[in-house]
C-alpha cells in the first residue's frame, strides 16, 4: 500500500515518452525530401483546398459535422458506457455522513470549503449533529488580511528591486486571490481556530468576492508604492537597514488598518481568536446544546484529534521533477512568518494508496486536481473516456501528465474531498465519493463520482495525517531542505461554472509562463454550458432589465425578458424573479395577463373585420355593386362575391388587361352589424369590459371544472408511486440459483447477544425478519441468490462465522453480490429467523432492498438499527408493531418507509437525506407501570419526501406522555395526526405555513410553561410535548 518506497524515476531505463519523441523524429527527417505548400510558413489557400477535399471524402467528418455543428460539443460527446460505469455506488464509506452540501457561490474559496468539510467531520460525529457547517467567511477575512500583510512585506522585503523585475510584476499582477493551500489552512487555524458559521455567517462579500478584490488589489498596490517612496527617502538619508524596516513597518501598520476597515465593512467584525463565544445549537435527535469557548479553544476540542490538521502534510504527484523530494513555493504563503507551503513529491500509486487507507480509517480525504478536464457538472462525472473526442475528430490527443504541466495544458484548479471508494475484488479502487462545494444542484445533489483513471491523470495532491502516511515520504518531509518550486501549478480557485459567468480568475501561480489564453478558452468553455435561465437568476438585473453581462449571449431573451415578466406569471415559460429552487418548468398566466391577451385578441379580430375582400367583377358591374353596397352597408352585412367570374386573359389579349378589374380596392365594404354582447348585461360595451366578462367566464369554467374534479378524485396518501414489495425489483424468474435452494445456515450471537446483517453489490433484494424458535439461540438464515447469468454467481460471497458452540467475537453475514452488466440481473431473498435471546440487531444494505418484518412474528430487542444506504427509491422498510424494541431506528436514504411501528423507549425514524417517504402509524407500547407510565419519546427527520404519522394510543393502555418531535430539513410536506392520541400538552411549532385543528395559541400576554411553545392542546398542564420544525408546510392534527 502506501509503504512501498517512493523513489526517483531511473534515468536510464526506457521510457515511453522518450520512444514517442524518437518516432516523431523520424518521422520528420522523411519528411525533410518533401517541400511544403507554403515555403513561408503562412497559411496558404491551397492547403485548405486540400484539407477540405480529404475531409469532404471521410463519412464520418460529415457526420461530424452535421451533428456539431448544430450541437453542444460535450453533450453530444457525452459517452454513454461512462455515464453508466461512473455509478454513484461505493463500497467503502465513511461511517457518518455530514451534511448539507455546501456552496462556495461566486468565490474561488473551494480550498477553505474542503477543509472545513473535512474539519467538520469530528465535530458533528461527536457532537451527534445532522446539519452543521463551519464558518468559511471567518477563515476568508483571516486569510485576505493576512496575505495583504505578506503581500506588503514582501515590497519592503524587496524594495531595492526595480519595479520591472519578473516576480514584482507577478506579485503586483495576483497579489491576493482567493486560493489557497494546505499549509495556508493550518496557519489559520493555529492562529485563529474555528467557529460555527451560526457564529460568523456568510456576507455578500464573501460569496462574491470579486467587487472586494479588485477594491484591495487597487488600494494594496497604492500601498506598496507608497512603501517604496518612504524606503527610497530613507535610503537617501543614509539610515541603517534596520531603521529603515522599523519605518517601513510602523506605515504598513499604518496602511494595515484601512485594509482591515474595508474588510470589516464589507465582511463584519471578526470573533477574536482569544474571547469566548457561545455556540447554541439542535443535535440529530432535537435536543439543544451549548457550547462556550474561545476560536482556538473550539479548534482544540473538536478538531484536534484524532489526526490533526497540524500534523497533515501534502503528497502531490508532478510528474516533472523528482520523487521521494521536499518542494516549496517562493513567495507564496498568506501568514507572514508562518508555516511555508511544502509538498512531498511521490508516485501516483502511492497517494491512490493513501487514500483508501484513509477512507477505511474513517477519514475524508483533502485533496486538489484539474477539475475542468473530462468532467460533466450535470452528470456529476470526472471521467477521461467521458467524451468521445478522438473518435469524433479523427485526431489524438496523447499528452502525458507531465507534458500537459510542462505546457500549461493542465494544473491544479480546484480542491474537494473524497468522503468513499469502490474498491474490487482484489481492494483496487475502481471511482471515488467526491463532496463538492458547488450546491446541491450540482452532480448527484453535491456529490462528484471520480473514476480511477481520472485520478491517475488529473489528481495532483492529496492531504495525509503523518501517522498513517509511508515513513519514507514522512522522512522526506521532516528532513526539511526543500527544492524551490518555481512552477507553483498548485494554488486552488476554482469556482462552480454556473457563478462565474462574468469573473475571470487566474487558477496557477507560475511566474515563468502565461496561462492567460488556456484560461480564456476554459471560461469559454463553461459560459457556453451556462443556460438562459441561470444567467436570469441575478435579482438586480431582473428588476432593471440592464446589466453588462447581456453582452456575454446574443440570445433576445435578455433584452425581451423585463417586459415579457410583467405580462406572464411566475410559473410562466420565462424563469421568475428570482428563480426558486423549487419552481418547474410550465405555463401559466395571470387573470389579469389573460385580460390584456383578449384584449389584444378581439382588438386583431376587429382590424381583421375590417379589412377588404378581393372582389373580381366585369368593369359593367362595378357601380351597380358599388351602389348596391352603399345602400345596405348597414343593413346586407358581408359582403358576398358575385356570381359572374371574372373574364379570364390570354397573352394575345394582353392590350385588353386594363379592361379588367381584378382587384378593386376602391370598393367600399359594408361594415360587420354589431350585435349586442351577452357579455355585458345586453349593451354595446367596450373592448376592456368584453375582454374582462371572457376572462371572468374563463375563469369560473376552470374553476368549476376543478372543483368537480376534487370532488371526485381521492385525497393523495404520498404512497400513489410506491413500488409492490418484493415483485417491483425484477428478476424473480432467473434460472440460475446459487448452491441449494435456499441456502441454510446459522450464525452464533456476538458477546453481548448481538448480530449485524450487511449486503453490498449490484443485486437487488429482500430481507424477511421472522420469529425464531422459542429454544433458538443462533440466528438462522435461508438465502435464496439467483441470476440469469451463471457466472455472476460464481463471484458470490456469504461471509459468516461458522457455526460453532460458544461465543464468536463478531456476529455478522456479510453477503457481497458482483455488479450485472446491462440487461443482466442478480437477486437475493433472506429469510433471517431471530432468536428469542438476541438483543441487539443491526441490518444494513448498500444495494437495493426490500427489508419487511413479518406480522405474525412476536420479536422483542432491546436495540434495532435498520439502515437502506442506497440511493435509490425502489428502497423499502415495512415495519410492524408486533416488532418490539426499546431503541428502534429506521433510515433510508432514498425510498419508502410504510407500516405500523411500536414505541418502547424510543423510536427514531429518518428519511432526511434525499426524497425518502414516511408514512407510519405509531403504537406506544402498554406502560410497564400503570402508576407511572414513562414518556415515549418519537423522533422523525425527513428530507424532500412526504410525511405522513398517524400516533394512535389504544383506548385500553393508560396514557404514556408523549415527548414527538418531527424535523424536516427540506421543504417536505408533513400530515401529522394525533387525533387518535389523546393529546394533552404543549406545542411547538415553526413552519413556513400550517394548517391545524383543535390547537390554541398563546397570545403575547399569557402565561404559558418554560420553553419554546407556541401552542397547546386539552390542558396546559399536561405532560405531552410536541416539537415541528419544518422550512415547508406542515398539518397538525387533533
């Protein structure tokens, strides 16, 4: 693994890059007999008749052509078989997830959202936290502050420079970005600790710190030039060098505070490092917490260990120099005097190494790579087979890793972390979990799948703990010495695509090249895939209807929008102002924008009514028609053509064409009879009153038409698209089975009566838990595994301790399916029969599964974990009151938890983390003393999927106090019934809006209990308590 000794590559070995070099060479001097088109070396018009000829004769450019020329290039290069091999499905994670994803917006602060990420991990582990971040803006201020210092004391520092040297003008040209290292992390939290971003929140400088930027980049650089007036004063006046940096320094301090003015202006005043705060927050189960303590001291209690941010160091791979060697940067640092950036140079093998191992360990990963190259943000794919470029084109595109440094084709753009790996059979890492810091829109809501390919070529540092990493690259990095690094591709800016479409940023501090066209064409790149609707999302320029990035697309939409708004709704075919996240797509119009529709619509009617017929009639019989139609024109209405046919022409009779009238516009056309309009009581009314009476009658069809459809359609439950159990996964018929049918086999219980049932693969399933024999003291399984292609199971594991008298140390099966190719399926059906003396019972699944507890079964626990990892929504828990445990949790990830579920102690159930759906009836058990019966306690987390609870207390059980408390951590809806419950207590609730019943509220002046109660229910007094807390909608019901 990542002990192998990393070594410097042999110079005399043969090396392909080398090989290539020495064909091309060849290649070249057969080509010195042959003289060019162009001997001048311009473009010549006879090669690109040439070329176009060749081109012209190859399908395939045709078809190219034909297709790209009306397409989006990556779209339509997308390469199907990586969009289905790049799954978001691993198989080695992080034990805890953290959350939300988070979003740097218009910022290049990627480097300080993948640190606090991975900083984060502890703290809400130990703290038992689902929803938490740090603050990235205390970091952001620290360090911009910081880097105005460095950047100023590097002019004093090098003063005597003439201002045309090359690293001056460098400096002076990206003098404080918003990138950042490693080491730039740990001096700011060595320094300044951390704080809960509750404590010091987001700015809207923080999250678009381009305006802040350019003002701190003009005043610095005004700075630095009056620093160096004062040293060239001073040098004249003969002063020592010592006095002179006393001067220099007591102006920077000088200068200092009006850059610390502006950043606190426009950023807030800082927590200081070394005075307390107080920190108030909810844990995973609702209950509040506090913590009271200095920046420093929070870093210290929550951070600091196991493996500290101090204690990490960065293994890059650059290709480029030497291995197993220290580099540094010169002049790049952001706290003067602090920890420089340092890098330990090593084999890609090794870092892949080091990554696994971290992830098992149960530690996410920092690390940093090109983020631009083979990478789809819709899809959320980091893959170099993503895009079929090569087939398209007809060329290659061969640049090795170290040749796209050498040529500035590539560098390292954006920092994220890897929180899971897929690893095979033999434990190599096929893709990695990446956590993103571009929203939840993003990829798979915020999460990246990184292939291992894309690792091998676009990776270049990962973040190690010392105490994990190879003693032999830890030696390198403690021996000091290190190499200067003057090609700094390493600095991190990177922003989401879809917020930068004005901002241009150099990603790469390298003194010795300009990167500044590979950046134009990246940008172009990502403007090109920034849709309408995102550039229409900027609040300001919707209400103006002016703004300078209209000239970034010449789409009329820009220009058209501010008034086509005023007459479409918010839900029209245009995004709204601004565009919520949850609005869709569809089209629908105001009353009054139907209103000024008709009116327009009968205003064209009328100049249609208006207009004149062609009339063809004989020169005879046009003042007799004319006549007849200024006699009647009130009285005859249309007029109609006359019966005779107009006499027709030959060109021998052309002299006789002025003769003829074929179309006379002098006639005067009799006007249409206007009649009176039902619309408006029977008179002659006006447009406006005819157009609002159809509106009116408009609207009352639609309306009834509605009402008579709600009164004919069921209420919606939330359960209309829930899959049938067990039928809905498919391949129920395959006809290859796995060993007997079933498969039988008992499991001992661990140490403490305890067993744990996990299935990883690509097979989908069902898991039965059943009543075991009154005399069982072993778990006893029937496994069923079947596929429609043999050889897959060939590949099965059932990994279990074998059945044996006496205690195991671990009671667990372990079931672990191969991943079907397309069209190919693999299934299993568990039947698990639980013994009377089990306690405790933990099942978990990675794949997709229907896990159901039988009704006839009596099972008693003391602790149950039922946990459906997959991402996917045909995932199933039904669950039944005969199913007794004193600690029971249920969770899906993606899926439907449905059934009736007991309350003991404590019952906590959880679909929080994607559009999982919860619709449950909740049983409290019978109290264990009638005289006091203790509370029973339900918690209940969803996310963006319904919920729906139904608490029913049996009319024959004395009343157990009821302490519920229902989160939802999106916009979800939530139905919660306690009709049934025999409520009596106080309420809670915080919602975006509500519908209740039989619920009262307190008013300013009355007397209500301690707490944060906004309602009761029966009596004040009672014991009951109820907690919502939702950013959606929520019904209460009594």
């Amino acid at each position: 693994m990542g002990s192998a000794p990393s070594t410097a590559r042999p110079s005399n070995t043969s090396d392909p890059e080398k090989q290539r070099s020495f064909t091309d060479t060849t290649t070249f001097l057969a080509a010195l007999a042959i003289s060019p088109v162009s001997p001048d070396g311009s473009l010549s018009l006879s090669n690109i008749a040439s070329w176009e000829s060749d081109i012209a004769s190859k399908p395939k450019a045709q078809l190219a052509r034909t297709i790209l020329a009306h397409s989006d290039i990556s779209t339509a290069l997308t390469t199907r078989s990586a969009l289905i091999s790049d799954i978001h499905v691993f198989n080695t994670q992080i034990d805890f997830k953290t959350g939300p994803i988070t979003s740097q917006k218009s910022s290049g602060r990627c480097w300080l959202f993948a640190s606090t990420n991975v900083f984060r991990y502890e703290i809400m582990k130990k703290l038992k936290l689902d929803d938490f971040q740090l603050s990235q803006s205390y970091f952001f201020l620290w360090d911009k502050l910081n880097k105005s210092n460095y950047f100023l004391e590097t002019f004093i520092e090098l003063a005597e420079v003439p201002l045309d040297n090359r690293d001056l003008d460098f400096l002076s040209k990206d003098l404080i970005n918003d990138g950042g290292q490693w080491d730039m992390v740990v001096n700011l939290v060595q320094n300044y600790g951390l704080v809960p971003l509750s404590v010091y929140p987001e700015s809207t400088h923080s999250s678009l710190s381009a305006p802040l930027n350019a003002l701190l980049k003009t005043k610095l650089r005004e700075d630095a030039l009056i620093l160096r007036r004062a040293y060239a004063n001073l040098r004249a006046q003969s002063f020592s060098h010592e006095a002179i940096t006393r001067a220099l320094r007591l102006k920077k301090e000088e200068l200092m505070k009006e850059i610390y003015t502006i950043m606190t202006a426009t950023l807030g005043v800082p927590p200081s490092p070394d005075k307390k705060f107080t920190w108030d927050y909810y844990d995973a189960d609702g209950k509040p917490g506090s913590w009271e303590g200095t920046p420093k001291e929070f870093f210290n209690a929550f951070v600091s260990k196991p493996y500290s941010p101090i204690d990490s160091f960065s293994l890059i791979n650059d290709p480029r120099n030497d291995y197993s060697k220290l580099y540094t940067v010169d002049k790049l640092g952001n706290v003067f005097g602090g920890r420089p950036v340092l890098y330990v140079n090593t084999e890609i093998a090794n870092m892949k190494a080091m990554v696994v191992k971290m992830i098992k360990a149960g530690i996410p990963v920092f690390f940093g790579c090109d983020v631009g190259k083979f990478s789809s943000r819709t899809a959320g794919i980091l893959d170099p087979a993503l895009f079929e470029y090569e087939n398209a084109f007809d060329i290659t595109l061969g640049l090795t890793k170290a040749e796209r440094l050498q040529v500035n084709e590539s560098a390292m753009t954006h920092a994220m972390v890897i929180s899971a790996v897929h690893l095979d059979a033999d434990g190599n890492p096929i893709r990695f979990k990446v956590e993103n810091s571009w929203g939840p829109d993003a990829g798979d809501r915020g999460y990246f799948v990184m292939s291992s390919a894309w690792f091998d070529e676009f990776v270049y540092q990962v973040v190690v703990p010392r105490a994990l990493a190879p003693k032999d690259l830890v030696k390198v990095f403690d021996a000091g010495n290190p190499v200067e690094y003057r090609n700094a591709f390493l600095i991190v800016t990177a922003s989401p695509p879809h917020r930068t479409i004005n901002l241009l940023r150099i990603f790469a501090i390298d003194p010795n090249s300009s990167r500044t066209s590979r950046i134009w064409k990246w940008k172009i790149r990502e403007r090109v895939e920034v849709s309408v609707a995102s550039q229409l999302r900027d609040q300001d320029w919707l209400r103006t209807g002016h703004d300078h990035r209209a000239n970034l697309s010449p789409s009329k939409h820009f220009f058209i929008y501010p008034a086509l708004s005023s007459f479409f709704h918010s839900h029209s075919l245009l995004p709204a102002s601004p565009m919520s996240e949850r609005t869709k797509p569809g089209f629908s119009i105001s009353f009054w924008g139907m209103v000024t529709g008709v009116m327009v619509a009968l205003k064209l009617k009328e100049g249609w009514d208006d207009c004149e017929y062609p009339v063809f009639a004989a020169t005879k019989n046009i003042n007799e028609l004319t006549d007849k139609q200024l006699s009647t024109e009130e009285e005859e209405g249309r007029i109609a053509l006359p019966d005779n046919e107009p006499p027709t022409y030959r060109d021998a009779e052309a002299n006789n064409e002025e003769a003829i009238s074929l179309l006379d516009t002098g006639i005067v056309r009799p006007k249409r009879k206007r009649t009176q309009c039902c619309v408006c009581c029977g008179i002659n009314c006006g447009l406006f009153w005819k157009a609002f009476g159809i509106v009116v009658a408009i609207f009352a069809a639609w309306n009834a038409f509605k009402l008579i459809r709600w009164a004919i359609t069921p209420s919606p439950t939330g359960l209309e698209d829930m899959p049938t159990y067990s039928t809905s996964l498919g391949c129920v018929s395959a006809q290859y089975t796995y060993g007997a049918t079933p498969t039988s086999f008992n499991v001992p219980l661990g140490p403490e009566n305890d067993h744990s049932f996990d299935v990883r693969g690509g097979a989908v399933g069902t898991i039965t838990v059943l009543e075991g024999a009154p005399s069982a003291t072993k778990v006893t399984y029937e496994v069923t595994v079947r596929s429609d292609d043999e050889a897959l199971l060939d590949h099965l594991i059932l990994d279990h301790p074998q059945d044996q008298d006496g205690e195991v140390s671990k009671s667990k099966l372990l079931i672990v399916t191969p991943h079907p190719d397309e069209g190919k399926c693999i299934r299993y059906d568990v039947k698990m029969y639980v013994p009377p003396t089990l306690k405790k019972l933990n099942l978990g699944s990675h794949t997709i599964s229907h896990v159901q507890f039988d009704p006839d079964s009596q099972i008693q626990l003391d602790d149950l974990y039922v946990t459906l990892f997959s991402p996917k929504r045909q995932n199933m828990i039904l669950p039944h009151n005969n199913l007794r445990s004193h600690k029971m949790q249920l969770e899906v990830f993606e899926g439907w938890i449905v059934g009736d579920v007991s309350i003991e102690s404590q019952t906590k159930i959880t679909t929080q983390r994607g559009r999982g759906v919860m619709n449950v009836r909740v049983h409290p058990t019978e109290a264990a003393d009638p005289a006091s019966p203790e509370v029973a306690t339900l918690r209940t987390t969803s996310g963006s999927g319904r919920t729906d609870i139904f608490y029913v207390n049996h009319d024959h059980h004395v009343h157990r106090p009821i302490s519920s408390t229902h989160l939802s951590s999106m916009n979800a809806d939530m139905y919660l019934t306690y009709r049934d419950a025999q409520y009596s207590g106080q309420i809670e609730l915080a919602a975006n809006s509500y519908a209740a019943t039989n619920m009262q509220k307190y008013g300013a002046l009355d007397e209500k209990p301690e707490g944060p109660w906004t309602h009761w229910v029966g009596d004040q007094q009672g014991k009951d308590q109820l907690s919502v807390k939702t950013r959606g909608w929520a019904g209460v019901y009594f």
